[in-house]
C-alpha cells in the first residue's frame, strides 16, 4: 500500500470516528476492513498528529493534579475540589460537599459503610448528603467509640444516625468512650454484647469514610474527650508518629506505630481497617499534609478527597 493511500485511509478512519461519531465497528463495515484493523489506524492518526485531542478542563476542576497525586501517592482515586479560600471553615464545607457528591455517585445499596467519628469533614459530608432515600446503602456502623465523659456530647453517635438517616441504612453504634482508661478497662468495653455486636461487623464492611487527623487532636475531637494527654502524644511524637486514622497512629511513611497507648483505643484495627476493600479518607488543611501523606504511602487509604490548597501542597512535597 504506498504511503499516500494509507494516510488517506487513517485520515478518513479519523474523520469517521471523532467528527462523524461512527462506531468502530460500523466503519470496519464502511472500509471493508477488520475491527482490529479500525483501531490500528486510529492510533495511527494521534501518533502522525493528523488527530489531536485537547481537553479543557472546566475552572473548578483539577484532573492532572488529581492524576499527579494518585500516580505519586499510590492511591486509586483523588478527589481535589475548589475552596474560596484555605481557611479551615471553607476547606472542611468544600471537602464535605466533594465527598458528598463521590458517595453519591459511587455508592451501592448493598454497600456496609464504616464510619470514624469526631471529623468535622464527615459531618459536613453527612450536612451535603440528599434528602433520605435518593442514596441508600445497607448499613453504617461507627467505627471507633463516642463520648468519653459527661462534659461531652453524643457527637459520635449523632453522626452515625444522620448519615444511616440519610442513606436509609441500619446505624450500629459504639455506644462506649473511644478511648479507655487502662487496656483493661478497654476489654471490659469490647466484651459488652452491643459493643461485640458492632465491633463483628468490621469485616463485612465494603466502605469507610476516615477523617485523617495530626498528633495534636483537632478541637472537634478534644472537646470529645477523646484525646490523649499531652504527654501521651510526647511520647507518640518520640515513637515518630505524625498522625491517626481512628486513633490509630503512624509515622511519616504510614508505618504503624507500636505503643501501649493503642491498648486503650476502642476502634476498628489497624489491619481490620486495611481488609475494607475501599477506604475513603476526607481531609484537608495545611496542617495535615503531613499526616494525609503518611497516610496514602502506607496504605490506610485508598480514595483521597481534599482541597486544592492542601492537593497542591501534597504535591509539591511528593516531588521533593
């Protein structure tokens, strides 16, 4: 075949296909030639430049730094949304709306959902979520324990019931504080029949929504209760730790970090949490790039839904 005659043919295969919209197979019919034949010519016609493909990402929206940050981060899948501005308040309402919108549109109804307590992210996700009944899902279970003293209110638990509430699901609850005073005291919680109940459910989950926390607790999660004392967290920064996913602590490259402290926590296990086949971490700000990194490069997650501020300062770290 000479040279012309063949790019007359990968050009008019080009036409047909990105201008005329015909199917493939249709234009193997057309040109008498083979499906696979078909395809072959239109890689030809990008690698020849007679077709380019361009795209124009709508303002808004930031495919190339979410495709830089799974590529370099090991993730499945990162969402980054706009933010007005990179003030907690916005970040936490923007990241909240984009999570939103992710389960809306990934969720099943046979999906069992895991959900961390004491993450102002997810309760904004669990704000932005339609009225009940548009998205369902099976069940949602609380993933580690609630209030800790009287002073505290039922965030946990409230939480766990408006997002069942919103996704028509069954809630199960961890009616329990998240962090006990001695291991033994932790045992004596697990062994609670509503606690064991719940607890047996971590391994059926298909879904987990994390907030993904810094070794100081945020103020959401200290006016739970459920932080450690400041010298306790001196001495997980000693072992190296940099942040939390359900107050299970790692260091920078997501290595969990082996501490007595960890006999106290009432919550999903390191290696349960890992079995969820989709862990879906909702979190953002400058002072968690640290432990959002961490928390991608060893595994505790496999979805990332963040803002721009924080995915750009994601990515200049990864580079360095």
């Amino acid at each position: 075949m000479k040279p012309e005659y063949e790019l007359r043919l990968v050009t008019k295969a080009a036409h047909l296909y990105w201008v005329e919209q015909v199917r493939q197979v249709d234009i193997a019919a057309r040109l008498s030639l083979s499906q696979a034949g078909v395809s072959r010519l239109l890689r030809r016609a990008q690698k020849e430049g007679i077709v380019s493909i361009s795209i124009k990402p709508p303002e808004g929206t930031y495919h190339l730094l979410e495709e830089e940050l799974a590529s370099k981060l090991g993730l499945d899948e990162v969402v980054v949304t706009s933010c007005p501005d990179n003030s907690d308040n916005a970040i936490v309402s923007s990241i909240g709306e984009a999570a939103a919108q992710y389960l809306a549109s990934t969720l099943r109804e046979s999906d069992r959902v895991g959900i961390s307590s004491w993450s102002s992210a997810l309760v904004a996700l669990s704000e932005h979520l339609p009225a009940k009944g548009q998205i369902k899902a099976e069940r949602v279970v609380q993933l580690m324990g609630g209030m800790s003293h009287d002073r505290a209110e039922h965030l946990a638990e409230n939480l766990t019931l408006q997002l069942a509430n919103r996704l028509a699901a069954r809630p199960a609850f961890m009616h329990v504080a998240g962090i006990a005073s001695t291991s033994d005291a932790r045992k004596v919680f697990c062994e609670e029949p509503y606690v064991r109940e719940t607890m047996a459910l971590f391994d059926d989950l298909t879904v987990a929504l994390v907030g993904i926390g810094t070794l100081a607790p945020s103020q959401f999660l200290a006016r739970s209760g459920n932080a450690f004392s400041d010298e306790e967290l001196a001495e997980l920064a000693g072992c190296g730790a940099v942040g939390d996913v359900c107050l299970r602590f790692f260091d920078a490259n997501g290595q969990a970090v082996s501490h007595a402290l960890d006999e106290r926590v009432v919550a999903i296990s390191a290696p349960s949490l890992k079995k969820v086949p989709r862990v879906v971490g909702v979190a953002g700000g400058h002072q968690k790039v640290a432990s959002i990194r961490a928390a991608a490069l060893g595994g505790w997650i496999q979805v990332l839904i963040t803002d721009c501020f924080t995915a750009e300062a994601l990515a200049e770290k990864a580079s360095l």
